[in-house]
C-alpha cells in the first residue's frame, strides 16, 4: 500500500510589525531641541551681559554726578524779563471791517486775490483777545459762527471773518483773515 503523501511542511505567516519611525523624524527632533537649548543659554547669557553694563553706566552716571559742581542762586538775583511787544507795525493795513485789538503790533499782512489777513501780536491773554472780538463783532452785526479756544468765525453777509489766536510768551498772537465775499 501506499503510504499516504503528506504536504510538505509551510512556514509560518508572519505577524505584521507596526511601521518603525523614521530615524530622520529623530534627528530632527533632537536638532531642533539642541536649538532651543542654545537659544536659551544665550538669551540668558545676554540678559546677563546688558545686566552688568546697565549697573556700570548707572555707575559712572553717578561718578559724573558728583564731580558737577553745585550752583545755589539767592533768591532774587535772577529777574524775569518783561516782554515786550515790536516797537513798529510791519509795512501792510488794517482791515477796516475788523479793528485790531488795542495796544497790538501788526506783525505781518497779506494780501490775496480772494481774502487778506493780518496777523498781530497784544500784551493780553488769547482769552481776552477773544473775548474782545466776540463782543466788538457782535456789536458791529457779525455773527459768531464757529468758536474754539484758539479759532473764532464769524460772517456778515457777504463777508467772512476768522480769527485765530496763539498764546506766546506772555503775549497773544493772532491773525485775523477776512474774505469780503465769501
């Protein structure tokens, strides 16, 4: 009789392995902590060095101090000048519709195709100076348009009127620029 064949023995099927991770991933990884290590040694070795050079100016600073002699001025020795206003108006005119404020200089003038202006320098507070025109041209029929601390506006049919003041020193300045037809 025949002996039965048997199969010939199979190998066996291997398990499927997890996929290993790259070795590139890992040298970048530890590239990119050898980076903030580094990173971090000279941020702090810098906060050191501007550490140390802050204290040696502030050092010196103090060396510089002392060796500045130190002045005392009695009381009353130094006065305050007075301020005074130009002793001459420019070459130029007034506009006749807008007197200048008494006591003022004319300090510039121009003349436009369309408008002309003045300017003047008074020994008063722009307040005043303000104050001034408001009731002036208020009087004379104007009409306050606009207002703020350092701009007054004003119009008469068909003229118009702005009047702009700077305090300065003790004086004002002001420009007044007037259009006849506006």
């Amino acid at each position: 009789m025949q002996q039965p064949t048997q199969a010939p023995p199979t190998a066996p099927t291997p398990t499927p392995q997890p996929p290993k991770k790259s070795s590139a991933l890992k040298w970048v990884l530890i590239i990119l902590a050898i980076i903030i290590v580094l990173g971090l040694i000279a941020g702090v070795g810098c906060w050191f060095v501007a550490r140390k050079a802050l204290k040696t100016i502030e050092e010196e600073a103090v060396k510089l101090e002392e060796q500045i002699p130190k002045i005392t001025i009695p009381e009353g020795v130094i006065e305050e000048e007075e301020v005074t206003l130009p002793s001459a108006d420019v070459t130029g005119n007034d506009i006749t519709e807008v007197p200048r404020y008494p006591g003022s200089v004319r300090t510039a003038w121009n003349k436009y195709e369309e408008s002309e202006k003045v300017s003047y320098q008074a020994k008063a507070t722009a307040a005043e100076v303000g104050d001034y025109y408001t009731k002036l041209l208020a009087e004379k029929g104007w009409t306050l348009t606009s207002s703020t601390e350092m701009d007054l506006v004003f119009e008469k049919e068909p003229a118009r009127c702005s009047i702009v003041l700077y305090d300065s020193d003790g004086l004002t300045d002001y420009s007044i620029k007037y259009w006849p037809e506006y």
